[in-house]
C-alpha cells in the first residue's frame, strides 16, 4: 500500500516539475508553431444541448477553413471544445479550465445567458477576453471591457422589424400577445411595445399567456374581434407555433401578418405550422436566404459537411471564429490578452456571413439585422 | 355577440376533453372509492402511443385510435393488478391504493420520457384533414366537431352500458356493495379489472384527442389536466358520470371566459378553483353528487 502512494507521490512531483519547465518555454512554442489557442465554453449537454451542437458545427467548420487557408506558416487555430452541460456551475469550471490550465488566447461561448453571466465575471477579473457567440440578455457586455458578443439583442432586432414591417403593410394599430411568466418572453415584449410607440402604431389590445400553455383560442378570440392590421407576438417557438396555427384556424387571415422575433427564427416554426406559417414575419440576426457570397459559400459548406443546413447559431459561432481570428492576427501575439482585446474593439467593417460587421462602443454586435417573412414553406428576405 | 359565441364554442370544446378525462376518474371511484393518481400518466401515454402509430408505425389516425386506446385499456388492467390488486385486502386500502397510484404514475412518466425523449413532439401535418366552417365571424373546425362528437358518444356509450348491459350493471352492483356482489356470484376481481380497463381506454381516448387538436404532445402534458380532472369530479359529485360531464363543460367554460374577460390567462385556474369552492360550499355533493344515505 504504502509503495504505491510512494510510486504515485513522486509521479505527482515529476508531473509538477514538468509542467513548471515547461512554463516559460510556452510562449517560444507558440511562436514556432504559430498558433492560437480558442477556448469554446459550448453547451453539448443539458437543456441548451441542441444549440451548443450547432454551434460546435459552425465554429468547427470556421477553425477548419482558416487552418487550410493558413498554409504552413499563417496563423492557426487550435480549437480547445468544453461542455458547460447549461449550467452556470459547469461554466465556472471550463472557464477556470480554459483560463488557467489551457491557457487560451480568448474564450467564444457559453451558450446561454444565463450561464455568461456568472462566467464572464471571472474571465473580466482574470483579463480574458470573451466573444459570446449567442447570448442576447441585457447586462452582459456591461460586466466589463473584455466582454464582447457577436449576437444580436432583441433591443436591437425588434425596433428594426417593426419600423420594416409598418413600411411594407402599412400597419396602424396592432395587437400584443405575449407570455408574461417568462423572462425572454418580457423582455422582447418591452421591446416591442417601445418601438410600437417610437414608430406611432396604436395598440389595441393585449393579451398575455402562460409557459405551457397549449389553448390560445380565448386571447384570439378577442384580437380577432378588434380586427387589428398585425400580431405581435413575443413567444418561444413551441408557443408561437400553437398561436399561429390557431389564430388561422380561428379565421384570422394570412393577410394579418404575425410578426415575431429571435423566438420565432427557427426552422421547427415552419414544420410545426405548415401553410398557416405564410405571412408570419420575423426579425432576426441572420437569414439563410440572404445574397451575400460569403453566405451563399457558408450555407453550401455547411450543408456538404454535415448533411443539413446552417441555422442562425451555426452562423454566430462561424462569424465568432473568424472576428476572434482576425483580431489575434491583428494583435500579433496569442498570449498578450490586453492587445487582442484593443484589436477586437478595433474590428470594424469586417466582411462576415451576417453583413459588414464592427463592435459597437458597448462591445455589442452592430450590422443591421434582417427581417424575414414566410413564403411558400421558407424564410424569404422582406426587408433589411 | 359574436365573439361570446366564438367564446362559448372554445369552452365547450376544451370542456368536452375534460369531461372525457374526468368520467375515466370518477369511474374508478365510484366502484372502488379510490382515487387512481396514474390516470393522468395513461392519458399522456394514450397521445404519446397514438403519434407513435401514426408517425412511426405509419397507421392512418383512425387506426392508431382505437389500438392507442386498447393499448390504455390494457395498462389499466396492469395498473390493477399491479397497483391496486395486492392492496385490496389491507384495511388502509384507499390510501396504500392512492399512493401506489402515485407511484405507477411516475413509472409510467419515466417511461415516456425515456421512450418518446423530453421534446413537445406534434402528429405528421396532415394527419386528419381539417374543414373549417365559417358562419360570420364563427369558426368551428371539423376537428372540433368530432373531438366533442367522440367525446359525447364515448360517454353516452358508458351510460348505456352502466344501465342496460349485465356487466355494466355488476359494476354498479360492486360499487354498491362489493361484499354483496361477490355473495351474489359475481366475480368481483374481474369486474374491477373491467373497470380500470374503460377508465384508462377513456383516459387514453381523451389524451389522443387533446393531443390532436393542440398538436403538442410532451410526456408532461398529463400534469396540466390532472388536477383538473379532480376538480371536475369534485364539482360534478364523485362518481357521477353526467356530473362528471357537466363539469367537465362547466369548468372549460369558466376557463375560456376567464381568460377572455381578463385578457390574460394567469387568472384561469384561479378562477376555475374559486367556482370549485363556492360550489363545495353550498353544495358539499357536487352538482350531480346524491347525497350520501348511508355509511357501507
């Protein structure tokens, strides 16, 4: 018994030395070898798992791309993937990981707001840098200034739907619908009813729901008989697609757009409601349909490589890589946080999947977002 | 006026599913005076079953319908071999039964979770063609039509068979008295088998149908109805399969012009339990409930 602790004390110490030796040798290996260590706190398991799955693609397919254009002596990326399991705990444990043990150039993730909040707090006092790649609750970028995100928040996605979808229908007064138990739910309807008052559109009713919540046809009833010219709908996709299947079954017709946001910009939207979907519109932070050539190329990679197409997280995760890529090579060194941050809040004008792409002065996403209606069965562009 | 039509439609509907829910309760209480907590658990199961034929097994619905609902039947039985039979000779049986019940629920729950995964999962577009019709500005849809079609002749079924058929009339007579019964020569076991196998086959019939016309179904939907179904027994009178209906109407009318009045449907439930309680309070029966004659 006793040999063995013996044998595995001085195992522990040599490992201990070795990794001491190895300490200052670091920087001169990266340096040879040119690459940059990215640290990806995604979500593969728990609640958010569908998410971090896509999100591992997108990044995944980026990471390759840009190694082969790399070449032999350009710049590499060295993808470190963590599981976060959506939960704050697990986050706090990848992160102490990604910081202190793989000591990365930056961090891309954690899934989830929630999760960001907690995390983001320790890479800011350890001075890492930090692209969240989907988070859009407010106050995460406010934790401090090595805090960016390439995602776009609803405060910035609904006031342009609106302002879109009144030019292009003529809207004058409109009706709400909303969960009001549920903090993503709250705050796009906040959202909303400012910009509904910022572009004078009256409100004439309002009616809330509740999560789990499967019979809508009570609150239609009653913005059905005030005959509004639009629906606004501040609703999960599982919710979103009971309303709008129900609201055209109780004789409210296609000619009544239903206009959504970020929740509702999923393809399960379109399977779930089938031709009661035409007309529905939504404002989102990207769309497969758009023109760009880099999209197009994007779309058509992905879907070679993993047999199904790109959805707004692939392409935030995609678009996450190459910002925090360009901003490593702009800053000429992978250990030097203090400058990759300065470069990353230099990005400007960047030729992205999701349109000219530069950092707002709050470290936020700024492009102007899309807005998508439904036709014949897909995501079409009704205005940018 | 329109509207309240458009209204009174709506509640009739989702009342009707409640009715069906809560006959398969109150059928199990008034033969055995147990309340049967798993009932929910099979109604979940009914649905989750059902898309499975349809999606998976490729039946068309009205093939997936009845097996769905014979598949119930058939867990009712197990439900009572398993949960109820063993008990039925302890002196404490309402209780060891009732949480037995609770129990098997769980394992029916895990089940389908493990089974069908946690996602809300939907029928194939499809699945049954859907007519609306318009009248003004009413609009009823086919589906409702025979969701409350189905559901009136499943219960008016039931009653026929309580009153005229001689099975029907051994399960009144075990509910009686179960010791008299089986002095008389019937075979008691069986007929309580029997009737945990229409209560579950209704219960699964009712989770087909809400599945349905909601089009989401998740191995967690039985717990937004359960405690319903309980108060719609509660406000019918227990055991009484009219009341059961009448409450079952009673109650997703007092739902739908909650929500309709109030604009939001935080109050819903609120409401629907506040019309439980006054009526408890003037009438401790129930609507239908008899009035309790004698102790066994």
């Amino acid at each position: 018994m006793n040999n063995i602790k013996r044998v595995l004390g001085i195992a522990v110490t040599f490992c201990l030395g070795l990794m001491l030796a190895s300490g200052p040798l670091c920087p001169q290996t990266f340096a040879a070898s040119k690459e940059a260590k990215i640290g990806f706190a995604l979500s593969m398991t728990g609640g958010a798992a569908a998410y971090g799955a896509t999100q591992k693609k997108g990044a995944q397919l980026a990471v390759d791309e840009i190694n082969a254009a790399a070449g032999m002596d350009g710049l590499k990326i060295k993808a470190v993937f963590e599981d976060d399991a959506s939960v704050p705990q697990q986050g706090i444990n990848v992160f102490q990981k990604l910081i202190n043990a793989d000591k990365v150039s930056m961090i891309i993730g954690p899934t989830l707001s929630n999760t960001a909040k907690v995390t983001d707090r320790i890479a800011q006092k350890a001075g890492m840098p930090v692209l969240g790649v989907s988070n859009t609750a407010p106050g995460i970028t406010e934790i401090g200034n090595y805090i960016f995100r390439d995602s776009l928040t609803e405060a910035v996605v609904i006031p342009h739907t609106i302002k879109v979808a009144k030019e292009k229908f003529g809207l004058k007064k409109v009706a709400v619908f909303y969960g009001n138990d549920d903090a993503f739910t709250k705050g796009g309807y906040h959202a909303f009813m400012k910009a509904l008052k910022d572009n004078g559109l009256t409100v004439v009713t309002e009616q809330t729901f509740a999560k789990g919540d499967r019979d809508f046809s009570p609150q239609l009833t009653q913005i059905k008989s005030k005959k509004p010219d639009a629906i606004i709908v501040s609703a999960l996709v599982e919710e979103a697609s009971g309303i709008i299947n129900q609201a055209r079954q109780l004789g409210i017709p296609n000619s009544v757009p239903i206009i959504g946001g970020n929740g509702f910009n999923s393809p399960a939207l379109i399977k779930n409601t089938g031709e009661a979907s035409e007309g529905v519109v939504i404002g989102a932070a990207w769309n497969i349909t758009s023109a760009l050539p880099m999209n197009k190329k994007f779309v058509a990679d992905f879907t070679a490589k993993y047999g199904n197409a790109p959805d707004q997280f692939a392409a935030q995760a995609y678009t996450g890589v190459y910002i925090a890529y360009n901003a490593i090579k702009k800053a000429g060194s992978t250990t030097n946080h203090k400058a990759i941050r300065d470069a990353l809040a230099k990005t400007k004008d960047l030729d992205t999947v999701l349109g000219k792409y530069s950092f707002t002065s709050g470290r936020d996403a700024g492009y102007t977002p899309i807005v998508q209606i439904v036709k014949d069965g897909k995501f079409a562009v009704l205005g940018e | 006026m329109e509207i309240l039509a458009q209204q009174l439609v709506n509640g009739l509907f989702i009342g009707s599913v409640y009715g069906l829910f809560a006959v398969g309760y109150t059928l199990v209480f008034g033969v055995l005076d147990i309340l049967n907590l798993a009932h929910a658990a099979v109604f979940t199961l009914g649905g989750l079953v059902a898309l499975w034929l349809v999606d998976t097994g490729g039946l068309s619905i009205w093939l997936a319908f009845p097996t769905a609902v014979l598949f119930c039947g058939l867990l009712g039985l197990l439900l009572d071999q398993v949960a109820f039979a063993p008990l039925r000779q302890r002196a404490d049986s309402n209780f060891s039964g009732l949480i037995s019940s609770i129990a098997m629920a769980i394992i029916f729950e895990s089940a389908a979770l493990g089974l069908f995964g946690a996602r809300t999962v939907r029928f194939p577009a499809h699945t049954v063609s859907v007519h609306i019709w318009r009248w003004q500005d009413l609009s009823i849809t086919s589906l409702q039509v025979e969701i409350v079609a189905i559901s009136l002749l499943l219960m008016f079924l039931l009653t026929q068979f309580l009153n005229k058929a001689r099975v029907g009339k051994a399960i009144r007579a075990v509910a009686e008295n179960d010791r008299t019964a089986r002095l008389l020569g019937i075979h008691v076991d069986g007929i309580i088998a029997f009737t945990f196998f229409i209560s579950s086959a209704l219960g699964g019939a009712a989770g087909i149908l809400f599945g349905l016309y909601f089009d989401s179904l998740s191995p967690d939907m039985g717990h937004s109805i359960e405690l319903k179904g309980l108060a719609v027994i509660v406000l019918g009178g227990m055991g009484s399969i009219p009341g059961a209906i009448l409450g079952g109407l009673a109650f997703g009318l007092s739902e739908v012009l909650t929500v309709a009045i109030t604009g939001t449907s935080n109050l819903r439930d609120a409401v629907a339990f506040t019309v439980l309680f006054t009526v408890l309070v003037l009438r401790p029966s129930g609507i239908l409930g008899k009035k309790k004659m004698r102790e066994a």
